[in-house]
C-alpha cells in the first residue's frame, strides 16, 4: 500500500517508545532525567506531525489508525531524532595530516602554526567550486539520516574571509533545499585570515559592517557564532562581533572555554547566546553563574577523545548544578570526524558520567532547543513535526552501551519515511 502524506502513518509495535513529553521549555536537574518512557507504545502521524502518541491498544483505536499505512517496530526503541546542534559539516576534504602529525605528539597549536589546522580547511575550501561543497553536504546530510540524525546545525568558518565565507553560506543553503535531513544555517568567525594578522581590527571592522549585514540581506544564516579562545579571538574582540550579530537579528552560540578558561562562556550567556560549547575549561564558579541563564551548555566530547585529552566537560556538575546541558557530534575535519550521535551517547555515559535518560534528553529535546526549534522538534508529542528513529535494540540504554555501533534502522522526518536500512 503506498504511503501519501493524504494518509496517516502508525508507526506499532514500539518496545519503547520514548517520547521526550515534558515541559515546553528546557530541561534543568532531574527533569533531564524523565525521557516519557511508554512500553508497548504507537504513534500516529497525519500532515506531518504527531497526531497521536501513546499505548499502542489505545492509539490503534482511533479512527484515523484504522485507515493507517502501517509501519512496524518489531519491539525496537522508537526515539526523536537526535538534533546535532553543532556541527561543521561543510568542508572539503579531512585533515589526515594532523592527525598524524598530533598521533606523533603535536599540539593543536603547534599543528595550526605549522600551517594545519583551521588555515588547511580554509585553503581547500577556497580552491573548491560553491558546487562541489553544495554536493559534499547533500551526501553529508544523507549521513546523518542513516545514524539517526533529522536535524543539524551547520557553520560556515572555513572560508575566513567575506567572499569564501558567502560561499559556504549559500553552499549550506543549496544543500539543504530538499534535503531529508533539516539543515541549520550559522555563519562563524573561525579565525583571523593570514593577511590580517598585523590588522586585527580591520577584519573586525569587516566582519561588522560587511559580513554580518550580508549575510543577514541575502538570509543566509540564523545562527552567528566566535571561536573565543587563546590564540584566537580575545573577550573584547568576540564581544564586540557578537554585538553587532545581535544588533542585525542572528541569534547568538560561541566557542567557548575549550582550550583554556577565558570567561567566554559568562560573557556569552550576559549577551543572551543560545547556547556556548565546548566547556572543557569550566569553573565551578562559572557553572552556577550559568544556572541563573537560558543558555544551553553544549557538550562536545567527541573532540575530547580524538585529540586526545583528558578534559572532558563537566557534564556531571552542570546536570547537578541545574544547567541545561545539549550534546553536538561537532563534526569536522580536525577534532571530530565523527557525525555519529550515538557515539557522542557513549562518550557522554562513560567518560562524562551523564546517564542513559541525560545523554537522551540533550541531544534530541535539548539539542532542538540549541537550534531555536524546541517548539517544533526534539520530542514527540501532538503536535510537533514526526521526526523519530527506529533504534534495532530492546532498551534504550543499550545504545550508548553498546558503542561504536550503528543501532539505527529506520528514520522518519516530518511524517515521511527517509530511510531505511538496506534500502536506503
């Protein structure tokens, strides 16, 4: 029987079937831990969005259920989908070489003094066609439909200066029009270019009065984000780029205590950001200066493990703490070559003591609200868009539990089934 957005979808038979219900607005402390755990479960979805949500006798007796394309989910975990809300998706080819160079004992500094690093991305992307990195994310985003993924935020910041940061922009836009996976726009201030290195407040002054208001006329971002951090953009610098984003309408994430405790993460949540990530650098200070914000803490682990270090977020404290904590894959060519969420689940049990429920709620309700779309995703409830995956385990705990794996078999976004193992 065809499925047609004229007729609702029953998705049965879910083992669990966790629906994320709770109050509309961010999650603090325990609440983290409630993920609305139905067991034997259905959900019914008609023009896109949850129409019905609940037991599965009770769900299957509605009269639109008895007219229902039938989707069944043979006992498996029926979750959202995960919303990776910081990402750096859009590159044109891996960084190996740093890699390497790091696996030999290299540091982050040293590998971007010796012409690595964020430059290296930069320099390819520059010399690639608006086409191509239009085609690299499309198969990106296709990616992150099979891990489980149904919205992710993308940034700009490999290009550094107006022309080739314009050009990611409008590569993130093209990508996403049609695209299954809903893509997320942010423009970012990665670094200061090479040729600006001795006129720091000339590329200020661009990135003000040019790039911002550019890229807000043509609506090419949402999101405006500064790599604040030592041997990158100081507090005064990324303060006052922040400043002028807000002035223009974007609204506002950073970079921030990643490499060092700068106090970027204060200045940010004072000037009303969405959310500050990173925060392997966190003071305990900081963390209940934050709990008195509405900003989210997104954690990154991810890049953690790859480079190597041995600070990881404080996801414990700010959990206990009260603070609202999402987690992101930031996939990208340097720290994290992973787009897997259900890996930065694992990292989040077991190196940074979240529990299974935690790790749930901030990469799917958590993670929507870091994108500015908590009202419309991250939970599955009556009305909000039919964005779910289908996880091939019996309990949800499982996912992180079993690591490395990809759990994910089917996928649906806004109502329509996008993809299915072996059937792409």
């Amino acid at each position: 029987m065809p499925l047609t957005e004229a007729r609702p979808l029953l998705v049965v038979n879910c083992g669990q079937l966790l629906t994320l219900h709770g109050p509309r607005r961010l999650r603090a402390g325990r609440e983290m831990a409630e993920v609305g755990l139905i067991r034997h479960g259905a959900l019914l979805i008609r023009d896109r969005m949850v129409a019905m949500v609940g037991p599965g006798d009770r769900v299957g007796r509605s009269p639109d259920a008895r007219r229902a394309v039938r989707l069944d989910a043979r006992g498996k975990v029926v979750l959202p989908g995960f919303v990776d809300s910081h990402t750096h998706a859009l590159f044109a080819a891996p960084r190996v070489e740093d890699y390497v160079a790091r696996i030999s004992g290299a540091s982050y500094s040293h590998i971007a003094r010796a012409g690595g690093g964020i430059r290296a991305s930069a320099s390819r992307v520059r010399s690639t066609s608006e086409r191509v990195l239009t085609e690299r994310l499309r198969n990106v985003a296709r990616l992150f439909l099979e891990y489980g993924t149904t919205t992710a935020e993308v940034k700009s910041g490999y290009g550094l200066d107006l022309v080739q940061e314009m050009k990611m922009l409008r590569a993130i836009r093209a990508a996403a029009e049609g695209a299954a996976c809903e893509l997320v726009p942010t423009l970012l201030v990665h670094e200061i270019p090479a040729r600006y290195r001795n006129k720091r407040a000339r590329f200020l002054q661009l990135v003000r009065q040019k790039l911002i208001p550019q890229a807000v006329r043509e609506g090419l971002a949402e999101f405006f984000d500064v790599f604040c951090d030592r041997g990158y953009f100081s507090l005064a610098e990324t303060k006052e780029l922040l400043g002028a984003a807000a002035g223009a309408g974007l609204k506002l994430k950073l970079h921030a205590e990643q490499l060092a405790r700068t106090g970027a993460a204060r200045m940010a949540a004072g000037l009303n950001a969405v959310s500050v990530d990173h925060l392997d650098h966190l003071s305990e200070a900081d963390i209940r200066w934050l709990r008195g914000t509405r900003t989210i803490a997104t954690l990154l682990p991810g890049s953690v493990l790859h480079l190597g270090s041995a600070d990881y977020p404080p996801a414990r404290r700010l959990v206990d703490g009260g603070v609202p904590v999402a987690l992101a894959t930031n996939f990208n060519p340097g720290s994290s070559p992973t787009l897997n969420m259900q890996v930065i689940l694992s990292l989040a049990c077991s190196q940074m003591r979240m529990t299974p429920a935690e790790a749930v709620t901030a990469a799917t309700i958590h993670g929507a609200y870091a994108v500015g779309r908590g009202d419309q995703a991250g939970s599955l409830e009556v009305g909000k868009q039919a964005d779910l995956a289908i996880m091939d385990v019996e309990d949800y705990r499982e996912i992180p539990y079993f690591f490395g794996m990809n759990h994910c078999t089917t996928v649906i976004k806004k109502g329509r089934v996008v993809y299915r193992r072996g059937l792409g």
